[in-house]
C-alpha cells in the first residue's frame, strides 16, 4: 500500500476543520474516520497488480555510446482498471529513460511500454524489477508490487577506431604492390618479375630470367599472407587505471534498485567525466589491429589472460572476426590481483605452437614487469615474435610540463621519475629482441596498427 499527495493535502484540509470546530477532539476523530474510510474503499477499487503479466522484446546488443530500445508489454488479466505509474529499474551504468512511465490498463487489454538505454559501461546490464503502482478512483491510496522480468542487453566496445582502418589499408595495399602507384613492399614470398629500375637493390636481380630475356631483370616480393597473429590482453590491476577523457559522452544515470515508485533519488551533481581504463583503449587497439590484419590474409587469435583464462577467441572467419572479438570482450572486467605472466606465458605456448606474431597489450609498470614478465619473456621470445603494447597517461606528461609553483615541481619531478622507469623497462625489453608501442590513449590503436604494418614491411612476419 501507498498513499499518494493527495492523501497528505485531505489530511491537511482535516487539520483546518479540526482548527476551527468547536470541539476539537470530536472534529479530529471524525476526520480521522472519514479518511481511513475513503483510503480504504480507494485500495479496494484500485485494480489489482499482483496478476499483471510482464513480457519484453527489444535489443539486446548495442554498442557503448549508443542508445537500445527495450520493449515492457503489460496484460492485465484481473477485472479492474489498472491506472497509475510504473518504474522500470536498471542499474545506474544502463542509463535508462524514462524512469517513471504512467501506466492505465484497462481489464483484459494490455499496454506497449518503451525504456531507451543509453550505457556508459561495457558489459551486460540486466533489469533490476519492474514496480508498478495501481491508484484507486479517489487518488487516496495506491496498491503497489514487484515484478520481475529479466532482461538483459549486452553493452560492446564502441571500435572508436575504425576510423583509422581506410589509410591502414590503402598503406596495406602499398605493401601488396595493388596500389596504383605500383609500390613494392620487401616481403618474403614471391610476386613477379619485372624490368631493372635505377635504385632497384641489386640483390633482388634474378640472373636466370636476365639470361633468358637478354635483360636485367629483378624480383619484386610482396608480405607473407596466411600468418598468425596472436592478441593477448592483460586484464590485471594495471589495466584497470583510467587515463586519458572518456571519447563516449556519459550520460547521468538513475538511481539503482527497485524501490517503490516516486521515490525521490538525488540527480547526480556536474563531475569531470574520467577517462576509459586501460582495457577499453587496450579492447580499441586490438580492434583496429584484428580487422587490418584480417584484410592482410592473416589469421587472428584472441587470449585474455590476469590469474586464469578470461576470454579465447580462435578460428573465427574474416567476415566473423570483429563479432566474435566485440563479444569476448564485453563482459571482461579487470581484475584487482597481479596477473600471473608465467600463466600468460604458459597459455600463450600452450595455444601458439607455430611462431607467430604475439601482442601483448599490458602496461610499461616497472615493477610489474620486474617480478612478472621479465623473468619469462626469454621463454616466449625465443619462439615468437613478441610486440608490446602500452597506453600512456598523458596527464603523466603534463605534470612533467608544469613546474610554477613548488607542489608543481614535486609533480613534476615524480612525473618524470616515471617516464624514466618506462624508457628503462622499454630498452630492457627491446635487448630481449621484443618491439614495443608506447602511446597514449588517443594515438595507441593507429600506433600498434604502424608497427603491424612495419614488421610486414621488412618481412619480419
């Protein structure tokens, strides 16, 4: 049961009555009386909603940053009008609207209700409860109850990167000699033959075909298709610090949980919106690369990996690689331990028994690196070709920038011992023969896509 304003304003009025009547004690009890009376014949001609049926339909994919539309029906299969207000409850990060949605079905018909989701999070977001309030004919008092009917939309990574995709391809295309400008990449298997140019190297002169043709002519080579490219995303406490502005407007967001109907949850106040963790540019990056390495012939594999195998992704098709990708990863969280590079290595072998290009996209943390990758990279890269890749926190270089005041000069002095701590932990890891992108959130997919593209350039892959 609920009472509505209503109620409060009759009760208000009854006040007055009492105020002026000349005996008090009699007014206040008739009052009393008449009150209760009406609530109670306005809760047993209110319509019933414990029989209501629920049932939904809608979206159940959409991508962050993107709204969805979720269909609520409502059959009132009882004998009275249902009149009143209903609340669908999602969790905040859903960004469901409306919240509170008038309700009037009458007995045996039903009524199409529509929630529009806007997340602001990665992941799947399920219904809390449906709550819904049945007002009686006087407006006094209402009967309410909770329903449950589960829904759940599954919120993917938004590939902000794709826009980088067309100028990686007309420059994988350079490479495979298909441009019109006929540039030949150095690769390792065969193309064609063709006649000597001044400034062709002259170790790529074929002397058989020169013999036969009475002329100079070279070899001319295009990237190896066909190979294998493993991603292996570090989902462990390093990936989970938020850098950079978030490139998805965030929308405020209700209040959670599926309290009664009305209730007043307090707006959220203006904040700077923070920035997407690791993971999510890390997710962008190895997007961008898994689709320009799908174009390139190549074979593209996906391990997520802290403690223990979180997502595996193998053998999916060019045309499914993007759908199986975006769905492997988004319900992966990062997780709040160490991860276990010497699980990671082991999984990586475990899957990779060919050589093969392995991305590892983790974070340039020093003292991580020390006691965890460092230790076992040699077992790794003396079998593949290993390429980290690390997102930067650009307010790290902007602390190192600013040096006004004394506090800004202790910033900036912490800032820069960690730009040291990465160039160190980067040519240790290059003595190990591993190549490594270090950039910052916005440039970190176009630069991971360059050093693809370089490593099939001088053959390397």
């Amino acid at each position: 049961m609920a009472l509505t304003g209503r109620a409060a304003l009759v009760a208000a009025l009854g006040v007055v009555v009492v105020l002026v009547a000349p005996r008090p004690g009699a007014a206040l009890a008739g009052v009393c009386l008449v009150l209760a009376a009406a609530i109670l014949v306005d809760l047993a001609l209110a319509g019933s909603v414990r029989p209501l049926r629920l049932h939904r339909s809608g979206e159940t994919l959409v991508r962050l940053g993107q709204q969805a539309a979720v269909e609520l029906v409502v059959e009132n299969p009882g004998s009275r009008r249902v009149r009143g207000v209903l609340r669908d409850a999602w969790p905040p990060s859903a960004g469901a609207s409306p919240r509170v949605m008038r309700l009037d079905v009458p007995p045996g018909e039903r009524r199409r209700l529509t929630v529009t989701l806007t997340p602001t999070r990665r992941g799947d977001r399920e219904s809390v409860a449906v709550t819904v309030r049945s007002v009686g004919p006087l407006g006094l008092a209402a009967r309410q109850g909770r329903h449950r009917s589960p829904w759940a939309v599954r919120v993917l990574p938004p590939f902000l990167s794709r826009k980088h995709l067309p100028a990686r391809l007309a420059r994988l295309r350079e490479l495979e000699g298909r441009h019109p400008a006929l540039v030949r990449g150095q690769g390792t298997e065969f193309d064609s033959l063709r006649e000597y140019v001044v400034g062709d190297d002259v170790r790529s002169i074929d002397w058989r075909a020169t013999a036969r043709r009475h002329d100079v002519v070279v070899r001319t080579w295009r990237p190896e298709r066909d190979r294998r490219v493993l991603i292996v995303l570090d989902t462990g406490r390093t990936s989970a610090g938020r850098v950079g502005e978030a490139p998805v407007p965030l929308a405020g967001a209700p209040s959670e949980g599926g309290g009664p109907v009305g209730g007043h949850g307090a707006a959220a106040a203006a904040r700077p919106v923070p920035g997407w963790p690791r993971l999510d540019w890390s997710m962008d990056a190895a997007l961008l690369l898994s689709a320009l390495a799908a174009r390139a012939g190549d074979r593209v594999d996906f391990l997520a990996h802290d403690r223990a195998v979180r997502a595996w992704v193998s053998g999916a098709s060019r045309t499914e690689l993007l759908s199986s990708l975006v769905n492997a990863m988004a319900p992966i969280e990062a997780e709040l331990v160490e991860a276990d590079s010497r699980g990671m290595v082991s999984a990586i072998l475990a899957r990779a028994k060919r050589r093969c290009l392995v991305v590892l996209l983790t974070d340039l943390n020093a003292a991580a690196l020390d006691e965890g990758l460092m230790p076992v990279l040699p077992q790794l890269s003396s079998r593949h070709l290993v390429l980290v890749a690390a997102v930067s926190d650009p307010r790290v270089a902007d602390m190192a920038a600013r040096k006004g005041t004394a506090e800004e000069v202790y910033d900036a002095a912490a800032a820069e011992r960690t730009r040291l701590d990465r160039r160190r932990i980067t040519a240790r890891l290059r003595r190990h023969g591993v190549e490594v992108v270090d950039a910052p959130p916005e440039d970190i997919a176009p630069a991971l896509a360059d050093a693809y593209l370089a490593l099939k350039a001088a053959g390397r892959l």
